[in-house]
C-alpha cells in the first residue's frame, strides 16, 4: 500500500506522514492542555502527558481529514503528499493513538476525564467535510477544541473544573474565534464562489473584522475580570490582556494574512504571560 504521492519507500512514507504535523496549529492544543493541568494547581506529569497525547492525535486527525478532503474528495487542493490509502491509513493510526490515550485516562484519573477529551476527537474528524460549510462549524471548530483542551487538562488532574477554569476557556475560546474570523478573509473570493459560507462570507470583510475586535476586546475584559474577581487567578495575568491587545492593535490595520500571522503570534504570547503569572505569581 503506497502512503506517499511523489517517492516510494519507508522514509518518503514517514515524511509524507510528518508533513501533516503543523506546528502552528498543533503547539497550541499542547500548550493548553499543559496549561490546564498547570492552573489546577495539581500536577501529575504522566497524566499531563497522556492529555497532551490526546491533544496531538487530536489535531492530527483533522489535519489528515482536511487535507484528505480538499485534495482527493473536493479536489480544491493543487497538491497532497499522502495517498488516499495513506490518509486512511494515518487516520486510522491517529485514532488508535487518541483512542489509546483516552483509555489510560480513563483509568488513572476516571470516566470524567475520557468524556471530557472525546469531544476533541470529534471535532478534529468532523471538520471536514461537515463542519467547515457552517458559519459557527467553520469558525469555532479549532476554539473550541482549544477550550477543551484546556478544561480537559485541568480536570484530568482535580478531577473537577473550577470557575476560573472555565473563565479562561472561554477567554481562548472569544480570542482564538476571532482570529479565526480574521484568518477566513484570506479566502472570501473563493469560499464565496463555492458557497462556503465562512463568517467573512455572510458578514463580508468589513462586519467580520468587527466582529472579531469585539470579540477581542470582550476576551480581553474577561482577562482583567477574572484576575480581579477570582482568587486562582494572580492579578498579573491581566498583563496577557495588555500583551494581546497591543498585538491586536497593530494587527487590525494589516490585510487579513498579516494580520493572522499577528494575532497567532500574540496568542503565543498570552499564553505564555499566562503561564508566568500562574506558575511564579510575581505580585503574590
């Protein structure tokens, strides 16, 4: 069975694999779901790991689906390393990892944790071909798996979820929607032609970037209220407020792809002010 498109072999056939790896894209579920863990003030590193595990097989999915659909289903893409056979093949092996993960979740922390993760799963399979024709499927599918994971990572260690838990999910959820939004506009002329019906599509480019600044400045009050109204909160981390809405404000004045690569970039960097604020509470 050829996995690869272009070269035979064992190696083209683990690059064709790892090509579908996006660091941009898969770092962040990663880093949520450590920070998850990191937020509940409980830290066990194998569990922390077999979330982050689930995370990976996760996001591979849909990243295998997508490309598998755009390319051989839809025929939007040019180009895709894998064969048919060879998406199936990595789907199949990425839900047994996920499927791996989730059981030994399971049964080290409890049901609650594998019912919380699972979602994740099916966001990532179903993003393409049916989430992605809906406005709210399109836009908040990668949000919302970010959401979870961080939930997912903080109740795999407590075995319960706090205020501030779902308070900062949200928060991700609002910013990351945005950015989303922003991100779609690359592609307005096309997903219009094929009726792909985007946010940018049913607003058009002027409603959907204010949107998604509204959406960017409620995240962004949500920050400062949960670091002054909750006590597992430092107030420190209202500075991944300050972070972020710098970004933000340089960012809305670019085109969509500049302004995307912005936004990523300071969602990076509200991550990791977060994590400080957490992990050293420097005004404790």
């Amino acid at each position: 069975m050829a996995v690869a498109r272009h070269e035979h072999g064992p190696v083209a056939a683990l690059s064709a694999l790892a090509s579908q790896v996006h660091p941009v894209f898969m770092l962040p579920p990663l880093a949520t779901s450590l920070f998850g863990g990191l937020l509940s003030g409980g830290f066990w590193p194998l569990v922390a790991a077999l979330h982050a595990g689930a995370m990976f097989f996760a996001v591979y999915t849909a990243h295998v689906k997508d490309g598998y659909v755009d390319f051989h289903v839809r025929g939007e893409d040019d180009d895709h390393p894998l064969t048919d056979s060879g998406c199936r093949m990595a789907l199949v092996g990425a839900g047994l990892g996920f499927a791996l993960c989730t059981a030994a979740l399971w049964l080290l922390v409890g049901p609650g944790a594998a019912l919380l993760t699972v979602p994740t799963w099916v966001i990532g399979y179903t993003h393409a071909p049916q989430l992605d024709m809906h406005p709210v499927g399109a836009t908040m599918g990668y949000p919302t798996g970010i959401a979870l994971a961080l939930l997912g990572g903080y109740y795999a260690q407590v075995t319960t979820l706090s205020a501030r838990a779902v308070g900062l999910a949200a928060v991700f959820l609002l910013l990351l929607t945005g950015i989303k939004i922003i991100d779609d506009e690359q592609d307005y002329d096309y997903d219009r032609s094929i009726q792909k019906r985007t946010v940018a599509v049913v607003l058009g480019r002027t409603r959907a970037r204010q949107f998604a600044l509204g959406l960017f400045g409620a995240g962004l009050l949500g920050i400062v209220g949960l670091s002054v109204a909750l006590p597992g909160i430092p107030p420190s981390a209202a500075a991944a407020a300050l972070v972020f809405g710098a970004v933000a404000a340089i960012a809305q004045r670019g085109d969509p792809e500049t302004a995307t690569m912005l936004l990523i970039r300071g969602s990076y960097l509200l991550l990791a002010v977060l994590v400080t604020a957490v992990w050293f509470r420097p005004l404790a």
